[in-house]
C-alpha cells in the first residue's frame, strides 16, 4: 500500500474514532476476512476493494467504515469502471453510491447494476458534511468554489447567505477531492469539501457543517461477482423487475408483495434503454432474505421477468 493511501485511511480512522466518540456507539465494521467467513469461503489473500475516488472522496471514507482499514483498496475513476474492474478480477469487491436522503438516486449505479451480471453484498449509511475550505480568509475575496455538482445543490442556502449581491462563479468539478487540488494552488479560490480532503491537501477550513441539512446521508453499496446466500437476523433484498404495461399489471405485481406480508421500502423505474418504445424496469428494495418462503414464491412466480440482485444484511 502506498504511503499516500496509508496517510489517508490514517485521517480517515481518526476522523471516524472522533464521530463515535460523539455520538457515543460503535459504528458497524466487518474485515474482508469477516465477510469470507459469513460467506463460508475463509480467508483470502487477494483482500482487493473497489471504491468511487479519488481518494479521500466521501466512498473511499465509506469503504473504510465498512471494511476497515486492513485491506488493498483502489481508487476508481468512474461507478461504470468499478463495475467492469470485476472482469479483470482487479478487486473482489466494489463500493459505489446508490442515493442520498436529500437529493435522491444516483442513477448511473442502477444502470451498471441492470446492465452488469453482480450482486449486493451489503450496503452502509453514511452522514455527509460539508466544508468551506480556502487559503483566502476573507470571503468577499473568493470569485469561483469549486465542487462537484450535487455538493453544490446540497449547500445551495449556504452559498447564497455567505455571498449575497455577489456573482460567485461555481465551477463543478468531479469530486470534491479534485475541488481542494483546484482551491489549494489559489487564493481567490475555495473548495466545498469532505475535512479529510482538506486535511490531506492542507487547506484550512473557513467553516464547518454548511449542507443544506443537518441529517444528509448517503447510502452506498457493497457489490461484487458472487452473491451473497448467507441468512441475515435483518435482511433487506434487491430486484430489478421488468412488469407487462397492461391495465393492471404494476398492481398486480405489487399486490403479490402485499399479500406476502413484504415491505417494499424503496421502489423507483428506470428506462429500460432498449427499443423506441418507452419502457421501463423497477428497481425495488425490500424486506426478508431471498432464503425466505414467501421471497422465494414471488420470485420463482416472476422469475422471467426478474433479475435479482442480492439479499444482505440491512443497515439502513
């Protein structure tokens, strides 16, 4: 592991040894050698975790709560290319965003789970803060932040109180990471921002906390080539259903869940990308095991119609 990514997953450890110490609980973690033994595989020496970067982005902080810090974990580009890093066995497992309690679903992550043959393994919650992060101390001299673009609707109230009757230019960039390499190298310049960024690049806080919302979090998931068929206590499923669009067909299929007694709790449609006509899929959270009676009617009633994704333990 390179000193560069040590010195991260060190800042990242403290910083998360601070939010327990707040919060007074122990987060939830589970080593690479945890996973293999619920999976009944053992231990394996090849411990490789995929994670949307650069580093220090709010995934890679993600991964390490999930994980924890005893792995070889990789910087990914893009969710797509964390996806494809499987057919190259480059890692074993992948952690990428799925949505955010403010601004809703990532997109491009139930695209890849439709269009790649992987399952969910897991998920975590993670809370999001925001810094305002800038060499200049005085912000009337600040003319362009930098961040990516959903930081920038998450700390939309900020912004416009902190700047008022001033045309400060807002660049999105990629990553929050890449904002506090951009903001760094200029003093007119500031960068929205995780605090392990800017510990990592060394550019002092102005202030702390500035999303919108105090509870923001973003859910992330654990993905990876083999499913996971070990029971949970608590288990939540994922599927992605393909339903007729005739009169009736979407209640139909949801009534088999409600007669079943399974609580759907997240239901969102996607275009199904195929063909000129408007179709969709749906992608569905629920709750119960894929090991469970009642799972395993509805899914062997639909099962041409379905692709399932993974039962895991739940955690959000």
């Amino acid at each position: 592991m390179s000193k560069d990514l040590s010195q991260i997953e060190q800042q990242i450890e403290s910083l998360l040894k601070k939010r327990q110490q707040i919060l007074g609980k122990e987060f939830p973690k589970i080593s690479l050698q945890e996973l293999d033994k619920l999976l009944g595989k053992g231990s394996s020496p090849n411990n490789r975790i995929g994670f949307l970067g650069p580093n220090a982005s709010f995934t890679h902080e993600a991964a390490l709560e999930y994980f924890g810090k005893s792995n070889e974990y990789f910087a990914i580009s893009s969710i797509k290319s964390v996806f494809e890093s499987f057919h190259s066995k480059k890692i074993r497992y992948g952690i990428v965003p799925i949505e955010n309690n403010q601004q809703g679903n990532v997109h491009e992550t139930i695209f890849c789970l439709a269009e790649y043959d992987c399952f969910i393994t897991g998920e975590v919650a993670l809370p999001i803060h925001f810094m305002l992060a800038s060499h200049s101390k005085d912000l009337d001299q600040i003319e362009i932040i930098y961040s990516k673009d959903i930081a920038f609707r998450q700390c939309s109230k900020f912004i416009k109180a902190s700047f008022p009757g001033k045309s400060i230019k807002l660049e999105p960039v990629e990553s929050t990471s890449k904002a506090v390499i951009l903001a760094k190298d200029d003093d007119t310049s500031a960068a929205i921002c995780s605090s392990i960024a800017t510990e990592l690049y060394n550019l002092p806080i102005l202030f702390e906390n500035v999303e919108d919302a105090t509870d923001n979090f973003t859910r992330f998931l654990i993905i990876s080539p083999e499913r996971n068929t070990q029971a949970q206590e608590e288990s939540k499923s994922t599927i992605l259903a393909k339903i007729k669009d005739g009169p009736g067909d979407l209640v139909k299929f949801l009534n088999d869940f409600y007669e079943a007694g399974i609580n759907l709790k997240k239901i969102e449609s996607l275009p199904a990308r195929k063909g000129k006509n408007f179709k969709y899929w749906f992608f569905i959270d629920f709750e119960g095991n894929e090991s469970d009676e009642n799972i395993q009617e509805i899914l062997e009633k639909h099962k041409s119609d379905l692709k399932f994704l993974g039962s895991y333990e739940k955690k959000c």
